[in-house]
C-alpha cells in the first residue's frame, strides 16, 4: 500500500507539499549494494531472477528514501521477448549480429509470446507493489530509440545507418516504427497489468533528428502510445536527450511530464510545453562529482525554477489544477557518483522551502 503519493500527486497535478525526488538509474550502477547482489551475473541474467530484480529495485528507495522506485530492466528487454537476437555486453550496451535493414526483417520481431517471455519482469513488479510503500515506475525505449539498436546494430554516435535509412527508404521506416510501436504498447500493458503506478518513455535519441524528421516519422506512432496510457489511467513521462527543439512537437502528444535534460532551463522547457504539461528534471549528473557546496548551490537555482514552473489552470470543467515538478537528473546517475550525495540530494530537497 503506497504511503508516500508526492510523486503521484505530482503528475497528477496535485498540490504537493515537498518536491518530489527519483534519480533516473538509480537501481543499480552506484550502488555496493547492488554490485555485491549482481556479481559477475549479466544483467540478463539477473532480469530472470525475480528476487533479485526486486531486490535491486527497492535497493534506493531504501538507502536514499527517493519517492519512487523505478524498476530494474533494459529497455531492450520487449525486442528480446519479441524474438530479436540482442546481446547486452557490458561497457558496450546492445549489440545485435546482423542490423534490420528491410522489411524481411520485420518478421524477426514477434511480439506473440511476449507475455509469456517477460514472466520475470512481471514477477519482480509484483514481488516490489508487495513491499514498496512508494510507487513504481515502469519504463519503455521509444520506436526511434529502439529502431536506432536494431538498424545500426549496436550503440554508435551519430547513429548513421538509421537516420540515412530514414532518409532513403520511407516505406520500411514506417513500417518499422508501426511495429516498434505496437511492441512498446505491448511492454507497457504487460507493466501495468502487473502494477506498475507510472511509466517513462526513454527517447534518448530523437534529439538528433530534425523536428520535420521528427514529426514526418515518430508523432503517430508516440501518439498511439500514450493514448494508449491514457486509456489504462497510467501517468506517461516522455524523457529525450537535447531535444529543444522538439518540445512544441512532443507538448502535442500531450505527455503529463516532460523530463528534460540539463541543456535547457526549465523555464526555457515550459514556455513551450504550457501549463498543461509537468516537468521533471534536470541536475546535469556530473554535477553529483562536484563538491556538496557547487552542488547545494546549482540544486536550490533548479528547485526554484521548478516550483516557480507549477503553474495552476483552469480545465474544462473549472476546476483549479496545478502542474507539477519532479526533481531528477538531466540524465541517469554515472557509475561514480558517490551514493551519500544522493542521499544528501534527497534530504535537501525534501527540506526545501516554498
């Protein structure tokens, strides 16, 4: 039973008295804990063991008393369940043998099974709703950033093949991204039928497109998904990585949170988003290698921004809403960020004054 709300209260547009706090891969990563809990085990394979998963998951929550606990996957986790050879090699990321490069190979992704494939993540949400007294966020790659794996065939910087494919074959990449987006929409029923309370869409990288491209491509497909969300009552997060740009685009989907990174101020992100759209973010997380002083510094200019970006409205119905603000990172939490400045973070944060 969920005793601490400030975070669903927050994207629900409720009036919150503190701030709310979750640092995105806070499961893991940093954590001692959690490295002497996974050993030399793959991340795969410690996503079939339900226990440990959990485990993993409630690992922050525990240690830093954040307001959420986000759970403990890959968002390459749907492709695998849909049948997609995908090795995870550490330091690297998602490798796969061969790139989709046609729309034969389409038919490598069949998303029949995955329901019984992804038994483990469905467990590990339901052993975590058991215990945690915060509420769970699940999470789901978007089609661009999922296709950006399966076309360049493992991480890259400019992710070359995908956006020259976009460019050349307008046919398969909408095919693509149709099937793309049934598999996240699938990811996300399967998460919400085990309990999830909220999800988050990773875009990573859709910042490197242009908007035209942006909206040419990726509007319909993100647009059935979070209807989707909204029709299972479940909060949506849209997170992306230097994507100013395409805020006016993203605020039409109609997302309840933006999470933005740490190239744009907050204000900067609201005016386009309105009134209507939350906001979640945005410590640069290299900021958590500097000393307490720099940091309590650049943490009270963010908050102050943040709670200023709480904007009440009227709807439809003349009922006054508030917007909310989420704290978090501009990104996830680097490996050698020191756990007890996140536990400091928190506790500021808590105590700030507005």
């Amino acid at each position: 039973m969920l005793k601490n709300t400030t975070y669903m209260d927050a994207l629900n547009g409720v009036q919150t008295n503190k701030i709310p706090v979750w640092f995105m891969r806070q499961a893991g990563r940093s954590l001692p804990e959690y490295r002497n809990l996974k050993g030399d085990d793959s991340i795969l394979k410690i996503l079939e063991d339900p226990e440990k998963s959990a485990a993993i998951t409630l690992q922050p929550v525990e240690r830093h008393g954040v307001d959420a606990a986000v759970l403990y996957s890959d968002i390459m986790m749907p492709l695998i369940a849909s049948g997609v050879d995908i090795e995870i090699e550490e330091g690297v990321g998602p490798v796969l043998k061969t790139g989709f490069t046609s729309k034969e190979d389409l038919n490598k992704i069949d998303t029949n099974k995955m329901d019984e494939l992804l038994w483990a993540q469905k467990e590990t949400i339901k052993i975590v709703k058991s215990k945690a007294e915060v509420p769970l966020i699940g999470f789901v790659g978007a089609p661009f950033t999922l296709a950006c794996y399966l076309i360049d065939g493992r991480p890259t910087k400019n992710w070359t093949a995908t956006q020259k494919l976009l460019l050349t074959d307008q046919s398969f990449s909408n095919s693509l991204f149709k099937k793309l987006a049934q598999v996240v929409i699938n990811s996300i029923d399967i998460q919400i039928t085990a309990g999830v309370d909220a999800i988050q869409i990773f875009d990573s990288w859709a910042g490197i497109l242009e908007p035209r491209i942006f909206s040419r491509y990726l509007m319909n497909p993100l647009s059935d998904i979070i209807a989707f969300a909204d029709s299972r009552n479940i909060p949506i997060t849209y997170f992306g990585l230097q994507n100013l740009s395409q805020l006016p685009l993203i605020s039409q989907l109609s997302p309840g949170v933006v999470s933005i990174d740490s190239t744009m101020e907050i204000q900067q992100a609201k005016k386009v988003v309105g009134s209507s759209v939350g906001i979640q973010g945005n410590l640069n997380p290299v900021s958590c290698l500097a000393g307490f002083e720099y940091l309590k510094n650049e943490i009270k200019y963010i908050l102050e921004q943040g709670f200023s970006s709480r904007t009440t409205y009227t709807d439809e119905n003349n009922r006054s809403l508030t917007s909310g603000y989420i704290f978090n990172l501009g990104h996830g939490v680097l490996p050698a960020t020191d756990p007890n400045t996140l536990t400091q973070i928190v506790k500021l944060i808590h105590e700030f004054a507005f």
